[in-house]
C-alpha cells in the first residue's frame, strides 16, 4: 500500500535532483531514503527513478506519479484548512517552536498571552536549537518558530520582528565586572560556547572574529542556563543574550562585562514554511506576534 511518507520522500527527491539531497533535507539517512523509493516502486509494479551520473531523475511513470502526489499533499491541506475553518478559535490546535533562547524566555509569555484569549485552542511549545528548529519546520511538525539566524532553507520564509542585545557577562567576583574593557583585554579568558547548531553559537563565534580573538580559549557548552551556572561558578565567561541573563544580572549574580566595540543586535523573526497556510490558530497567533514590537518585559 502507498503510504504519504513514501510519497512525500519521492517529491523531495524530484526537488532535490538525487537521493542524498532528499536525505539531507529530509534529515534521513540516505539508505532510508532509497528504501522508501524501493518500497513504493514496489507497491505500484513499476519503476519511478533512475540513478544518473548526475544525480537521480524520474521516469515517465515517475513523474505522473510525482505530479499526482503534489495534487494528493495540495488537497489534504485544503482538507485541513477548511476543517479548521469551521472551529475558528474554539477548537484546534496551536503548535509554536523556537530556539533555545527564544523558546525558553519569550514564548511561554506569548502564548500564555494567546491562550488567555483563545483558552479553547490547544497549545505546545517546542524547543531546539536552530538547526532543530527549521528541521521541525521542513517537516511538517510545526507550523510556526521563532529563531534568530535567517533560515538555510529556501522553503522557508522569515519575517523580522524585533532585535535583541547581546551581552559579555563574568561572575560578579570576576574583576571584569562592570567595568568597560577591550578585546585585547579579553586575550586570556575563557569563553564559554554554546553547542553547534546553535544560532547562538554561530554569533559568538562571529563576535570573536570582530575583537580578533578567534585563538581564545572556549569550552563547549550545551543550552544558556547551562552557561549561565558555568560563568557563575566562576568557569569563564560568555556572550548571551540581554533576556537570557536579565534576572541573574539583577540579582548581581552575574555582571555585564563592557565591550569596545559592543556585540551587534541580532534579529528576532518569525519562520515557517512558505508553502504553508494557516489555520485560524496560527492565523491569531501571527497577528499577536506582529503586534508585539519588542520583546515582551
């Protein structure tokens, strides 16, 4: 029997000219990918690709196959539409990603906004780093996120909402607390990294590339609240955001380390799918968050 799944690995194959282009975009292994291929040539009698010097192409049967897929996916999501048109806000579900950062300091308050309004619609909030993020939303999985780093993919669409500081923060012991520095000044501390994948980490990364110390010592870390106790127990020190840190600096748990030139702002934006629409749910939510305008307090 064909299976949506197997439907849908053919289509990615078709756009992404070959198997291991499906892979990579669908976060596959590439032998799962062929075996998806295999299985659904296997259910219709007949073949559907064929491997090239160049890549992977369809055959005549393969792109009729491929062509009604494309009308298969377009008419579920009508389904979906339509179906969700009819519940309005009193029934649903809302389905909302962001980063780590994003995920963990702002949404909560965002959607706590939304349900209060819509407290018949469920909600879930999912949370990854960057690269996890645009997975979910390549997949399907959600509809909506919130990230920080413009999307890798061109199937996907970024809307800039509002911008953030970055700031250095030590110990509140640490004699660069509080006090305006310059990155020569830094040359022997250790920074404190997120893990890879993270858009924070990419930004660390490029801030020590702007104050010339891309030789520092740096440890890899995994999530901000974890790099928050490091720089408190006296680890090292690290580049987070202002919101990240905001409680911990007005407790004088941690201090803001000044630095010339300061981290660039980065850019908070809204993420999905371009071939995505909306139900009535996401469609609230979209317009709670463009009226925002900065970072909740």
């Amino acid at each position: 029997m064909v299976s949506l799944n197997q439907l849908e690995v053919l289509l990615k194959v078709v756009e992404a000219g070959g198997f291991s282009g499906a892979a990579k975009a669908l976060y596959m292994s590439q032998p799962s990918v062929s075996n998806h291929i295999r299985n659904l040539e296997s259910s219709l009698g007949v073949q559907l690709v064929q491997r090239t010097s160049k890549g992977a192409t369809t055959t005549p049967a393969g792109e009729v196959v491929a062509d009604h897929a494309r009308q298969v996916f377009k008419l579920l999501e009508q389904l979906e539409t339509a179906a969700a048109s009819y519940r309005g806000l009193e029934a649903g579900r809302l389905v909302v990603a962001g980063t780590t950062t994003t995920g963990t300091y702002l949404l909560p308050r965002l959607v706590g906004e939304f349900a209060a309004k819509a407290p018949r619609v469920a909600c879930q909030i999912r949370v990854g780093n960057e690269d996890t993020v645009e997975a979910w939303l390549l997949r399907g999985e959600v509809a909506l996120g919130l990230c920080i780093d413009e999307p890798r993919e061109e199937q996907l669409l970024a809307e800039p909402l509002f911008t953030e500081r970055m700031i250095l923060v030590a110990a509140s012991g640490s004699p660069l607390a509080g006090r305006r520095t310059e990155p020569a000044e830094l040359t022997g501390a250790r920074f404190l990294m997120r893990e890879m994948g993270s858009a924070t980490r990419r930004q660390q990364e490029a801030v020590l590339r702007l104050w010339g110390l891309e030789e520092a010592d740096t440890w890899d870390l995994w999530g901000p609240d974890t790099l928050k106790e490091s720089v408190m127990a006296g680890l090292g020190i690290a580049l987070l955001s202002e919101h990240v840190t905001a409680r911990e600096r007005a407790a004088g748990l941690l201090a803001a380390v000044e630095v010339d030139p300061p981290p660039p702002s980065r850019q908070i934006s809204l993420v999905r799918r371009a071939d995505r629409r909306f139900t009535p749910p996401e469609e609230a939510f979209v317009t709670l968050l463009r009226a925002v305008g900065s970072w909740p307090v």
